[in-house]
C-alpha cells in the first residue's frame, strides 16, 4: 500500500481545519432564559447542541431587561427553553420583536405548581429547587431537542439517561445531608421566597421577607414582622443569596442574634470558578451550607 504523501496529508489537515467552523455551525442553536436551565439543556445537548443563556451567572431573571443583543441571539435560535409559571415575564416581547419563529418550551410542563402562600397566592417559579422537579425539566428538554432535531434522538435520550442517574445520586446525597439536620433546627430566613420546592421536598421551613419575585421591596413593617418571628421562634440561622443585596439578612442577623449562614444559590448559578457552576453543584453547595449552619 503507498504511504500518503506529505503533500496529501497537509491537505488533508488544510481541509479539515477549513471544515471545522462549518461543523461548529451545524450544531442546534439552543437559548436557555437562565443559567440553571442552560446547564441543564447542556447536559442533555452534549455535542450536538450549542447552548447561550441570556441572564447569566449570579443575575436576576425577575427583573431582567433584555438587551437588543439578547434580540438578535433569540432571532439565530432553532429552539428556546424557558422556566415558565410566570418566571420569564419579558419573554413573550423579546420574542416578538427577535422576529423568531418559534414558540419557548416551557421546561416546568407537567411540574405541580406550588402556590405562595399569604396575600396574593402567586405561583412560585422556583420548581429546579427540587431535583425530583429537574428530573421532569429534563424529559422536556430531551423531548425538545428530539422533536428539533430528530436525528440527534438516540443521543438525547442516552445523554438524558445518563444525567437522570446523576440527578438520583444527587437527590440521595440531599435527603442524607438534611437528615442530620435536627429537625428543630430546620428552620431559615431568605430574602426571597425561593426555596418553597426545597422546602416540600426535603422538610426544611424557609421564609423570606419578601416573595417569589425578587422585584418587590419589603416595607420595614415586613422586616420588623421577620425579626419578630426570628426571635420567637429562635431560628437558629439567615442566608444570603446570590442574586440578592445581602444587607437585610445582616441587619435581621444583627438584630436577632441569628447565625449568618453562607449563601445560597437560588436562581442562578455561580461563574465558572464559584461553588455552583452547575445544577448538581449548585444543589450540591446550597445542602452543604445548610447542614454547616444548622448541625450543632
Ligand atoms: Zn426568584
């Protein structure tokens, strides 16, 4: 048989590297609306998928403003997963004025919604706080990407499987973690009323100053109806959040004598050198604060 000659094998290579960015953008064009999602349709796009987030790490998608950028990212996208349950109120415009062709897949589809409690009974987004609800954010995910892109089926599903074993392992490593936790002791204050989904799941009360939109402010009359409570109660601990000005947690700390515990990630993930670059970590990180605050 001839070796190749040198010749050949430089053109080879030329070819090659000439093919790659056409390669690259054979890939789905995915939009995620939150970093947390964006991980998810990642794990389940694997190679196949290309993946942006419009409210990146450590930012608030209750009150975003969408850029004209943002515009033009939704206008390329073949496909576009949201949270919904009302969490994305800016997405119907953006898409309107992307020009997009496209209706969002809601990841949360078949979830059961959890309802605010008090005043006015709003639906709580926060449905990834429960890995049981993630399991089902990625069935809709596989099915998206499948339905977009059907000869990526066998991939989805494989990819899917596979992170769906993760989620178990993780759900197991949450429920042991809580569980030395003394139950008298699983009681915190948040800013926001972003753990209720944690909350069901795993037996810790959460409550927060202010509701399952960050966009309120809470009166001083809701911060002295906390600090009561705190001191009543003796809850043993408050949490900063990612997304949220940390100074009322530490005026409530301050004024009750409550711990300060570490920050939780509640609606975003972290940068990629944080404690919660992904959905596992994050979880994984928000249990592990929880038990270093709350286990004597
Ligand atoms: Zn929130």
């Amino acid at each position: 048989m001839l070796r190749p000659s040198r010749r050949a094998v430089l053109l080879t290579l030329a070819t090659m590297l000439i093919a790659a960015p056409a390669q690259a953008d054979d890939k789905l064009k995915a939009v995620a609306s939150i970093s947390i999602i964006g991980d998810l349709v990642k794990n389940v796009g694997g190679d196949r998928v290309e993946v942006v987030t419009l409210v990146g790490p450590n930012s608030d998608a209750h009150v975003f403003s969408p850029t004209p950028t943002d515009a033009r990212t939704l206008g390329g996208a073949k496909i576009v997963f949201i949270n919904g349950m009302g969490l994305e109120g800016w997405m119907t415009r953006l898409v309107a004025v992307s020009g997009a062709k496209l209706s969002p897949i809601e990841v949360t589809a078949g979830v059961k919604p959890r309802r605010e409690e008090g005043g006015h009974h709003a639906v709580d987004p926060h449905a990834w706080q429960s890995v049981a609800n993630a399991k089902i954010y990625i069935a809709n995910i596989r099915d998206g990407l499948t339905k977009a892109d059907p000869a990526g089926a066998a991939a989805y599903d494989a990819n899917a499987k596979a992170y769906l074993d993760k989620l178990d392992a993780l759900e197991h490593e949450v429920r042991e973690t809580v569980g030395k936790i003394p139950p008298d002791r699983r009681r915190i204050i948040t800013t926001h009323d972003a753990f209720g989904y944690f909350g069901q799941a795993y037996g810790v009360e959460f409550i927060a100053p202010v509701g399952v939109s960050s966009d309120a402010e809470p009166s001083a009359r809701d911060i002295a109806r906390i600090i009561t409570q705190v001191k009543r109660q003796k809850i043993p601990a408050v949490f900063m959040e990612n997304i949220s000005d940390p100074r009322m947690m530490q005026q409530i700390a301050r004024e009750t004598g409550a711990k300060i515990g570490g920050t939780l990630y509640s609606d975003a993930l972290s940068d990629a050198n944080g404690p919660a670059a992904t959905y596992v970590d994050m979880m994984r990180n928000n249990v592990r604060e929880l038990a270093k605050a709350l286990v004597p």
